[in-house]
C-alpha cells in the first residue's frame, strides 16, 4: 500500500514510512541499538509481511510498514529512529488453504514469536479465529476465511532495552548431588505472605522480598524451580467458569515473563529477582513449555505461530495436514524437527541463561522434544543440541520424561547429562507408605533407581525423586484423603487422576480425632524423610514443609485463589514442628555426603576396609534375603549405608559416616537389632519420626533391639573414630548459617 494511502482498518499517520532501510535477517525478533530498531521475522510460505506499530498501550495503531526484504526464509527491515517501548504485532499474507496447512490471514494481528515482553490483555472474542467460528457446529468451518481485525482484541508486543546491573553475576552453580528443588508458584508462594508488601505480592518483586529469600535459605534448599513464568493464555471456557489457567501451561511467548507476575510490567523486576536470589545461593530454575503452543488445534484462535507459518511450526497429520498431531493432548505439538522451529527453542533457553541468567530448566513433556517423525529419539535434533551447545550443556536441564503421544513414556531414557522426574520413586513411596507389599521396589529407589538411570555414565541425581508436585495432591492431602475432591474446577470431579495411592487415615478430610491427627503427622515426616534420605535429586513442593492443603484438589491448574495460595498465617502448631523437622532433615542430608552420593550404591565391597557400600538389613539385624524381600506380610527392613566404601575423592566426613536407616509401614511395633558393623559397636539414634523434637539419643549397642514404632523412620549413624562428633559438628553449621 503506497504511503498515505489507508484503509478502514489502516493507520492514519505515518510516522517512519521514509525512515526503513533493509536491514538483516539476524537476530530474529526485534533488536534495538542506538539509532532504531531491526525487525526478522521467519516464514518459508509467507507472500508478505507488515509491522504493525501501535501507540503506548497497544490500543490504537498508528502506523503500518511491509518488511521490504527477504532472506533464508526471513523477512526483516530497520526502522531508523524508534526506539525500546515501541508496541508492535505483524500481519502476515499468504494462502489460506487449510487443507495443505497453510492458514494465512492478513486479517489478525500476530505476535511475534522472538518478542521479549508484552502488553495488553488478550480479550475473546470471535474476531481472534482464522474462520467464522460462530459456525463452530460445521465440521468444515475451519476451511473458510474469517476477514475481520483481530488487533482491538490482541496483546501487542514491545521493543525492549536489555540493559541492566547485576550485583551479583556468579551463578550459584550447586553441584547436582547436593542440589535440593523447591517448585512453587510466583503468584501462590506470596499472594498470601503477611511480610511481603501487599503491592508486591504475587509478583517477581514479592518472590524477591527479604522475608521470602530469607525463609527459603534457612529451609536449606538450594533451587528454586518455578511453574511456567512465559507469556500464556487464559482459557476461554476456564474464563466463562469464573476461572484461570493458575499454572501457566499455555505459552504463547517463548521469549517473555507474563505480564500479570510483575509489579510495574518491566523484565527488570525479573532480572532483580534472579539477582536477589544469586546472592542468597539459590539457584533458579523454569518450569518451560516448548511442546505446544496455546493456539490449540484447527479450532484454535490465530495468535501467532498458526498466522506466521502454520506448516511450519506445527506438526500436521502426514496425509491431512488440515489436521494437527497432538501428542501433547492440548490441540497441538510444536514441530521441533523443523530447523527454524528448534533455532526458536534453543534460542529461547539461551536467552533465558545468558540475559536472564536462570540456573537451567524443567522440560513440560518433555518426551515430545526428543520425538522424530520415527519415534522418540535420544539422539534427535533438540536433544543433542543441547549436548553440544556450549551454553546449555553447563546449566541444569530436566526431563518430565512422559507425554501421551506414542512411546511416550521414557524415564530413564534421555542422554547423559539429563535429570528426570522418575515417577516410579513417587509410586513406590506412595505405595510403602499407604502399607503395601513393595519392600524390593522401593529398596531400588533409595539407591536411586539404577535400573532406570545406572547407564551411559550417569549419576545418582540422574533421578529426580518426588512424592509429590504441583500436579496432584499436597502432602497433607495425600494422608489426609482417600479420593479426589475437583469439585471446584467445574468438571463435575471428573477431571485429575483417580489413582492417588493415598490413605485418609480413618477420616476424610480435616478431623479433631487426635489419634489421626497423629499418625497423620507422622506419615508426612516419613514420606519427608524417605525422600530426603534417598540417593538422588530430591524435589519438595512449596508448602508440604508445613502441610499446606488444597482440600482433596488433586488439579487445581485453574485454581488462581486460596486452594492453590500458600496460607503463611494458617499454619498450626503441628505444621511449625513440621517446618523445623524438615529443616532438620535437610541439614542431615547436606551435612552427610554418604546421603547424597555422586556414585551407585549397589553393593560393592571395598576390598582394603572390607565393607559393601550399601546392605539391607532385616528386623532381626542380618542382611535381607531373597526370601525375605518376597515376603508378602514384610514392611520392615534397614538401609545400611557404609561412607567407608567410597574413600576416593570424597570429603574426609563421607569416608567416617555410617548411616543405617530403618523403614517401618507397618502399623505395630517391631524390634529392630541393631547390626554389628566392622569398626564400631556403637550407635546413635539421630532422627526418630515417631518422636520428632527429641535431641539424639547415642550409647545404643550392635545388638541392641530398638523398638520401631509403626509407621516410621529411623536414621543412626555409626560411632566411629570420631565420626559422630563431625556428623553432629557438620549439623549445627547447616542449621545454623
């Protein structure tokens, strides 16, 4: 269109018409310097591309450019005196043939998938669809063209400075065996917290305040890994509910934080944070969402990609490329196989490690970024490129190693260098505790699932081990109820999983009964303990440190209120005691490097000491046999750990602690021997979860029988040549720094 000349829907002021130059296809996105600003755009079947510039708020648009140039499938141009803050979209042209997968229509404004922030909300409506969605009963309506300006009802993107002064600029880099998650939620860890300022809670401000950092370091955890902070999408059937999409799993930004997590909307908030926790030692880690967009599928609304190059980002049925591939089960699957697409992503993650300076990222299905159009490949594009890339290879990458497309279930099948949620820890635990037979399996997941991860060169942390996580129930729920209660997402308690392994103790839900109460509390410091105790990568969820409850809401991704906020001034006596066992347990696993081993405890003996890394002990203090692990009735039994096994590079404390940890499911009490180990006849009692507060209890003897309470655990460490004073030394530091 030559300048001047309008339309209805054109703007009425050119303002930099005379001020383009060609610019370059490089970097994608929108990279301002000091004179203007350098647009690129992908698309290989674009027929044209317009920018689109906007006022300040994004709600009127003063001025359109078509990007004149054209290179390796990108279209850019250089706008010579705009500035950052400058608010933009695209319009992109082309065919409109859904049935080829080309969904082109010049009508709705796009945002552009390299952006670093945006503003404005997006507003549903039917001008955001390709097609006349008002006719969404006609099978085919997704073949006809809807013309109308979607723009009024879009978000806009913005320019951004990148500048910035870190105070701190060493990242934490915590060696993965002693790393600890906590995942939460910006909004749900501060929406409620009484000594956060209320203008601030909620938001990347809040999740900086003193208190905040201060209550997570002297938890003792080490990462802090959050649920999905991009740019997403609110629902429109959760909105017509009274509802949100709370978690976030609906990115349409790859490249932004969502505006609703700032204070003032400006990524240096972000960058303050990143900051604010660097200095406190605690690393950062994003919950990220490369697997589907949240455009949805041939029904879905035109937003960006879909608009941008629709055959290109998109996996698309092979014989019917109208239709997508959803492997992902949300509409759509991102086609990492494409070369553009995987730049996108990988540009994405170094973005967030080199300008944000996050500390790595947990993969959402992550299954589905390994999969070629053959099938799950641990040699497939994105995967190795981030083994060969220099700058995600050093930062913490890990897998939810599942998704629901086929052979989507891969734990323990990604490369080296890989962590994994292992759903198999959570299960095994949930099930020994809950008083089932599975005394072998679960021996298998305190030594840190070998049989999933012992390969290729992997370590112990390979396993990422959880009992619990944002999806599902809270511990306190997981012992406090036996079924689901969704009632409140609207879904007629038909939505989350049924299979819980939980067990409501006698009672459904909250009860004055102590008796309950008590064995409720102790279930939860022994599934605490169990985790904490396990070889591997323990991961906590906000909150189950002092039993914070979602009710029985097993899926409250639309729960933006107080089931899924962290209740700060609700906690109980109870749930305080819990918060300090915790903070014990803890100490003990980072004081204690024979908890968090970088090597297989798989029974080696160490031929000069002549003693096995690991033994399993029976109630009768002798090793556990075959017969004894088949044993149906059987829900008792020691972990015998020997730091003398593993002398070489290895802190001098690791080569004198030896620990002996007791599970009991049971619900009586069961005499336990305590085992005669070679070098001393001595032990001390550190942790009992049947009495949480009481100091240790040392002098007991090799043969000693101390009584199990039901359902507990037990931690003794071996005196031996001063060992005990170290262990005890090495605990009050934890506790105390």
């Amino acid at each position: 269109m030559p300048d001047g000349e309008r339309n209805d829907s054109s703007p009425a002021v050119l303002r930099f018409g005379d001020a383009i130059a060609e610019g370059l296809p490089y970097p994608l996105g929108a990279t301002p310097d000091a004179d203007g600003v350098n647009f690129a755009l992908f698309s290989a079947h674009a027929t044209g591309v317009e920018l689109c510039l906007f006022d300040a708020d994004g709600s009127h648009e003063i001025e359109r450019i078509a990007l004149p140039e054209y290179t390796d499938e990108v279209w850019h141009v250089y706008v010579a005196g705009l500035k950052p803050g400058a608010v933009y979209g695209y319009r992109v042209s082309g065919p409109h043939q859904p049935e080829a997968g080309h969904r082109f229509n010049p009508a709705k404004l796009l945002l552009d998938p390299y952006a670093k922030a945006h503003v404005g909300t997006l507003r549903w409506s039917a001008e955001l669809f390709g097609y006349p969605m008002e006719q969404g009963g006609d099978d085919d309506a997704d073949l006809v063209l809807d013309e109308r300006d979607s723009a009024p009802f879009m978000p806009k993107c913005v320019v951004v400075d990148s500048t910035f002064t870190w105070t701190e600029p060493a990242r934490p880099r915590v060696p993965w065996e002693q790393v600890i998650f906590y995942e939460t939620h910006v909004r749900g860890f501060t929406k409620r917290h009484p000594a956060v300022p209320e203008a601030l809670r909620g938001t990347f401000a809040g999740l900086a305040d003193d208190a905040v950092v201060d209550y997570l370091t002297t938890l003792g955890v080490t990462s802090i890994e959050l649920l999905p902070i991009h740019t997403f999408v609110n629902d429109d059937n959760l909105l017509d509910k009274g509802l949100t999409n709370y978690w976030g799993y609906n990115t349409i930004g790859f490249f932004s934080a969502d505006p609703r997590y700032f204070a003032k909307n400006t990524i240096d908030e972000f960058k303050t944070m990143v900051d604010r926790l660097h200095r406190a030692g605690l690393e950062v880690i994003l919950d990220v969402v490369y697997n589907h967009t949240a455009e949805g599928n041939q029904r879905g609304a035109t937003l960006s990609f879909r608009g941008i190059d629709n055959a290109s980002y998109y996996r698309l049925m092979p014989d019917e490329p109208r239709f997508y591939i959803n492997d992902t089960g949300t509409g759509n699957t991102l086609n990492l196989s494409h070369p553009r697409v995987l730049q996108m992503v990988t540009d994405s993650l170094r973005y967030w490690v080199t300008e944000m300076k996050v500390d790595g990222f947990r993969f959402d299905l992550a299954t589905i970024l390994g999969r070629e159009p053959h099938g799950f490949d641990e040699g497939g594009g994105f995967l190795d490129a981030c083994r060969q890339d220099p700058i995600l290879s050093s930062v913490k990458l890990i897998a939810e190693p599942w998704d629901c497309g086929p052979g989507g279930y891969q734990v323990g099948g990604f490369p080296p260098g890989w962590a994994e949620w292992n759903d198999k820890f959570r299960d095994t635990v949930r099930s020994y505790w809950r008083g089932e037979p599975v005394i072998s399996e679960l021996a298998t997941r305190l030594a840190g699932s070998g049989d999933k991860f012992n390969h290729r060169g992997r370590r112990p942390w390979a396993s990422v081990n959880f009992v619990t996580a944002h999806d599902g129930f809270t511990l306190n729920d997981l012992v406090s109820y036996d079924e689901k209660h969704n009632e409140a997402n609207g879904e007629d308690n038909k939505d989350g999983t049924s299979d819980n392994r939980s067990a409501n103790h006698g009672v459904e839900g909250p009860t004055d009964d102590g008796d309950i109460r008590a064995v409720r509390e102790r279930q939860k410091r022994n599934i605490l303990a169990t985790l904490l105790f396990s070889q591997g990568t323990p991961m906590i969820v906000a909150g189950d440190e002092f039993g914070r409850t979602q009710h029985g809401n097993n899926n409250a991704y639309c729960q933006d209120s107080e089931i899924s906020w962290v209740d700060w001034d609700g906690r109980s006596d109870d749930d305080k005691a819990l918060t300090a066992f915790v903070t014990r347990l803890i100490a003990l696993r980072r004081s204690l490097p024979v908890l968090h081993r970088q090597r297989w405890l798989d029974g080696t003996v160490n031929e000069k000491l002549q003693v096995r890394d690991v033994a399993w002990i029976n109630p009768a203090g002798g090793d556990m046999t075959q017969e004894a692990w088949d044993d149906p009735q059987a829900r008792c039994f020691g972990m015998l750990a020997d730091g003398r096994a593993q002398v070489s590079g290895i802190p001098k404390l690791a080569s004198d602690a030896t620990l002996l940890i007791v599970f009991n499911a049971s619900p009586d009490l069961v005499g336990f021997k305590l085992p005669d180990v070679e070098g001393s006849d001595r032990w001390t009692c550190l942790i009992d979860t049947n009495v949480p507060v009481r100091d240790a209890l040392g002098e007991l003897s090799a043969n000693d029988v101390y009584q199990v309470t039901g359902r507990s655990v037990l931690l003794f460490a071996l005196q031996t040549r001063g060992a005990t004073q170290r262990v005890y030394d090495a605990l009050e530091k934890e506790l105390t720094e």
